[in-house]
C-alpha cells in the first residue's frame, strides 16, 4: 500500500496566500486539480555540500527531500532547479570530490542545474567525471566549452512544454577570470553575460516559441565585479524571470529589504529569485500558466522536517560518515574564543599566520594577505579538530611569498575597497574611502606604502594568480611557495608552535573605511 505525506510548509514570506496543505487525499484532490494549469519551480543555489544540517541547524539534503516529496505529492507539473556551487564547503567535498554530491543530486530528482564557479575547484577535468553521473539537464548558454571534456555534457538551453505554454530556460554564469583559480578552467570560453542573456531569451521567443523564458544565473545579485542579477534584469527584453546565485543572497520579498521585481528595458518587472547559502531555504516560484504571473516564496529547511527521515539519502551520505568523524573528532589545538568567520578576529588571526608562514618560507616578508571568501566556517570556543580547520579554509591553496612593487600593492588595496575589505596582517593599516572604493591610505610598519619601493608579500597562490579579481598581484615574483595545502601548514601551526597554548586574535579593523 503507498503511503502519502504531507508537510505543512511555513512560508517565510509570499506573494499571495498559499492554502495549508491537508492530508486529506480529497483535499489534496481538490488542489491538484484547481493547480493543474500552474507550473511550479523549486530552486536552490549554493548549498555547498550541507548535505547535513549546519551549525545553525539549518539545511541538510534529507530535509530538503522532505520539502520536495510533500510539493511534488500536492501539485502537478513542478520541477526542481539548482543555480550552482553545489560543492564546497564541508568534508564531503574534500573526502569524496563531489560524488556524494551528485548522487545527493540525483537522490532528489533535480531536472535543470547550471554551474557555479565552485564546481571547478578540482578542475575541468575531475568535474567532467562527476557530472557524467547527473541526471538533470545541464544547462551553460554563455560558456563555450569547445575542446573542453565538458562540452558534451551541457545544452545551450532547454524547453518544456507545460499546460499548453512553451517555458524556455538558460543558464547564464560569471567570467571565471580572476573569480575561478587558474589552470582550473581551461577550455572554458566566457561569452558576455547580458549579450548572450538577451540573444538566447529573443532566439527561444521569436524561433521556438517560447511564452516565457527563465534565466538560471551564477553571477550574484548585485556584484562588485558586474554584471550581476539587477545588470541582467536592467537589460532584457525577452527574459520573463531570473533564478540567481553566487552572492548568498536570501531575498525575501516580505522583508521587503532588497528589491526582487527589477524593471526591464521595456518597463515590465521580472521576477529576481535567491534562496541564500548552504540550503537553509528551499524557493518556491508558482507560474499562472493562464495569464503568465508569478508568486514567489521561501520555505525554511528546519528541524521541522526531521520527522520524515529519508533511508535513500541516508544510505548515499554513510560511506563518507566514518572518514568524516575521525576529521572533526581529532583534538588539534584550543582556541580562547569563538571565531565567526565572518568577523575580524579569525580574519586577523589567518592574515597573521600568512606573515609567519611566509617568514618561514622565504624570510623579510612585510605583509600577509588573505581574502575573506576563503574562510567558509566558524570555529568554536574551546576543542577544537582537523576536521574544523578543514572547513574553515577548505580549498587547495598554497601559502606564496611574492616580490611586488608598491604601485602594485596599492592597486590591490583599491580591489579590496570594492569589497569593503580583506584581511592583512597586523602591522598593516589601510583607510578606503566608501563612495570612490579607493584606497586613500596604506600604511606597512607605520609608514606610508612607497609606490617605487618593492615589498615582500605572503599570500595565497589564488590570490598571486588574480583570484577575487586581484589583478595587480599577478605582476609580482614568487619566490617561495609551501610544499603543503594551506590547512596542512595551519594544522602543523597549532599541533606544534600553538601547542599548549589557547589561540586567540585582534578584533580591530584593519582595512577600514573613513
């Protein structure tokens, strides 16, 4: 006997009013039909490998199932859309390179997905390999993948027909220069994002008779580097609604603290969608496949759902359960205090480090650098493992000591005012100014930055490549680079020079505004 369930899901905002779904099967009779000529799309962007819940108790693949099983049950023709950065972020990725993502993926019957630029971490090649495994349409309309293992996995677009409408959909992503490491995407051609948006929208409505065209994107909201989602929207003419990623954005549109319904070229509002990070919300975009409305909502992935437990995802995630508790169970260090990583302290003390290190790898190093993106996790008060620090900065990067010009060095400080900041070791001072994104000081031991003189520079290699758009990096000399990732070196740290100690850092803001 089939057993049918239904989650009563809380939306945290919507467009109009959504029934409270019944178990009652003449209930969920009368819906379905009533909903017959409407076309639902739950999205998802940059859950990076929570297939778990998180720290906050949110996310995790088997609620997120639970969610997708309870709609799919109550309505008819929905589909299940990801907008990339599907990896990257917990020991899944680092243990099994993606494969439990995928299969995650295909556990949950996505349909439509598109890359983020996290997707590359291990390269072309490994990413080809992992997505030879999916089972969702592969979508990448302004990357031209010739004479890369990639190419004949992706479509330039796809169509489905749904109640007698035509729905066209695109997958649109941002200019891997200077955003994905280098080396990582070779083969992979950028075509520009808004020309490529506006000919596939006008080549799906005015040749294969789209009635609405769906734009899934990986280039953020509102970008320091555009063109983002607003850029997009700003400039189409043929693009009915945009499915977003990248910036972690959770738009809401009860909030009503960031704007969801952009005007287009020709005045009409496209829907802008974006569900945040780490699979804390699944969205909820209902089409009126009548008139072509949308209603759109976010429905929290919460402990709520953990009475539907799922045996199929727990079954794919158990074989990566073992190698990741003796990670996150393995005692390295203590800390003093709690590290968010999205404060100064732990920011500091990983700029701090890169002075050190780079002083052990090449000596009379004057500064430390290292980009916020790179720190993904918090770490706790007290105990803590391998497994944390892993989290904290799990890419394959390498701690790099360059030789670099000042004029140079003050470029980079000009990038990271876009940004509102980086991290720089402490004896480091730097002033921006908000409204012109420039640096207007820069200080390295007390003194003014000599625009003339060279600095030794200890970094990442991602950064000494252009990585988060530090171009100007790129024109200074490696002279050293560890032999070692970059969370080896600060596992060695703590194991060995922070034995017995309890680590602590600086809250001051040393890239700071006037």
């Amino acid at each position: 006997m089939a057993v049918f369930f239904v989650i009563p899901l809380k939306p945290i905002s919507m467009h109009i009013n959504i029934p409270r779904l019944s178990v009652c099967f003449l209930a969920l009779a009368s819906l379905m039909t009533a909903r017959a000529e409407h076309l639902v799309l739950l999205t998802t962007n940059d859950t990076h490998s929570q297939l778990l819940p998180d720290a906050d108790n949110l996310g995790g693949a088997a609620r997120r199932k639970a969610i997708v099983d309870s709609v799919r049950t109550v309505r008819d023709n929905v589909m299940l859309i990801d907008a990339g950065d599907v990896v990257q972020g917990t020991l899944f990725f680092n243990i099994g390179g993606g494969k439990a993502e995928e299969e995650i993926m295909n556990a949950l019957g996505y349909d439509i997905r598109i890359l983020g630029n996290h997707e590359f971490d291990n390269g072309a090649d490994s990413l080809a390999s992992v997505l030879s495994a999916a089972k969702a349409e592969l979508l990448a309309t302004n990357y031209d993948f010739t004479g890369s293992p990639l190419k004949p996995l992706f479509k330039k677009y796809t169509l489905r027909d749904v109640g007698g409408k035509r729905i066209g959909f695109i997958g649109i992503n941002l200019q891997p220069k200077g955003m994905i490491a280098e080396g990582n995407y070779d083969g992979v051609r950028y075509l520009d994002a808004i020309n490529t948006a506006n000919s596939a929208a006008r080549y799906l409505k005015d040749v294969e008779g789209a009635d609405m065209v769906v734009a899934i994107t990986h280039v953020g909201y509102n970008p320091s580097m555009p063109p983002g989602d607003l850029d997009i929207a700003a400039n189409a003419s043929d693009i009915d609604l945009i499915i977003g990623g990248h910036s972690h954005t959770t738009i809401d549109p009860k909030a009503g603290n960031i704007e969801w319904l952009v005007a287009d070229r020709n005045g009409r509002r496209i829907p802008v969608t974006q569900t945040g990070k780490r699979g804390h919300y699944v969205g909820e975009i209902d089409i009126d496949l009548d008139d072509m409305t949308t209603q759109y909502r976010l429905i929290p992935v919460d402990s709520r759902l953990d009475k539907y437990p799922s045996p199929a995802i727990d079954s794919i995630l158990r074989p990566y359960s073992m190698g990741i508790d003796s990670l996150m169970n393995y005692k390295i260090g203590e800390t003093a205090m709690a590290f968010d990583k999205d404060k100064d302290p732990l920011l500091n003390l990983v700029a701090d480090y890169m002075l050190t290190r780079g002083n052990e790898l090449a000596g009379n190093v004057d500064l430390g650098i290292i980009n916020k993106g790179g720190l993904r996790t918090s770490l706790p008060k007290g105990d803590i493992s391998e497994g944390m620090v892993i989290m904290m900065m799990p890419f394959n990067n390498y701690a790099t000591v360059l030789d670099i010009k000042g004029s140079d060095l003050l470029a980079t400080f000009d990038v990271m005012a876009r940004t509102a900041g980086n991290g720089v070791s402490k004896n480091v001072s730097v002033v921006f100014d908000p409204a012109t994104k420039k640096c207007v000081s820069a200080k390295i031991n007390g003194k003014p930055v000599d625009p003339d003189k060279t600095y030794r520079l200890s970094t990442i290699d991602y950064l000494a490549n252009g990585g988060d758009y530090m171009e100007p990096l790129r024109n200074g000399k490696v002279v050293a680079r560890s032999p070692r990732v970059l969370y080896q070196d600060i596992i060695g740290w703590i194991q060995n020079s922070m034995k017995g100690k309890k680590i602590k850092a600086s809250g001051e803001k040393r890239v700071r505004p006037l």
